[in-house]
C-alpha cells in the first residue's frame, strides 16, 4: 500500500508538477497540511487549485491530522527552506543561508552539494558544513 507522500507525489505529477515537500503546521489555531510543489514554467493559481483538487478525495480516505486540517497547495517562494539533501542539490547556484548547531550563520553561494556536506562560498572563503551539522537553511534573495 502506498505511503500518503507517495500518493500525493503520483497525483502532482500526473498534473505535470513536482511535489517539493509536504508541510504540517499549526497557525492560530487551525492544522495546515501544506503541500509544496514546483514545475519548470511555475505554478500558477490555477495549476494550485486543480492539484487542490486532485489531492482533496486522497486526504478524504488518508485523513491527516486527525482529520482536522486545512490543505494548502502552494508554491516555495523565492526563499525556500532546505530540508533533504535533495533540496541542496537542486539549489546549487543559489545564494543560502545557513545555521549550524553552534548558531553560527553562513550566507553565500552554494557551490556544491553531495550527499555528505554542502560547500558555501562565503564572504570569508569557502566553508564546507556536513549536513548533520545543519540546524537550519533556507535560500534567499538579494535586492
């Protein structure tokens, strides 16, 4: 039996996106299930309600949250949190903002990311953190 992420990623991509990540938060009160996608050209308004659509009946039968919950489609914005290896992987190039556990914050390019360790191209010089070592990160933009 497949996995409710796995479900849900079936049906994004059958409408030609990318499930991103799956978000569950608590905001005043109310349960959000979040979920993330991408694709290519964007996603539009449209594109959100129409996957909206698709994934509602799946939540119907899988209910998360104890049932109790709001689903949001949207889209990770310019900045977006990293949270797997993959989200590292496919941001190489793009400027990062890292913590690590000592609450230390390294902001640059990230220049290379494999399975083990993230490289940053920092104002400082290069600075290599393994990703055991990462509290936080996120990308950002510079105006």
């Amino acid at each position: 039996r497949m996995s409710l992420e796995e479900s849900i990623k079936l049906a994004v991509e059958s409408l030609g996106a990318n499930l991103y990540d799956i978000v569950t938060v608590k905001e005043h009160d109310r349960n959000i299930f979040r979920v993330l996608v991408t694709a290519e050209n964007g996603i539009s308004l449209d594109k959100c309600a129409e996957i909206s659509r698709m994934i509602s009946p799946i939540l119907d039968v899988d209910e998360p949250m104890g049932g109790e919950y709001i689903l949001e489609v949207s889209s990770p914005g310019i900045e977006r949190k990293l949270r797997k290896k993959e989200h590292f992987i496919a941001s190489v190039g793009e400027k990062v903002k890292i913590k690590n556990f000592a609450t230390e914050t390294y902001k640059g390019e990230l220049i290379s990311a494999d399975n083990e360790k993230v490289v940053v191209e920092t104002e400082f010089g290069k600075e290599e953190i393994t990703y055991d070592n990462i509290l936080a990160a996120a990308t950002y933009f510079e105006w």
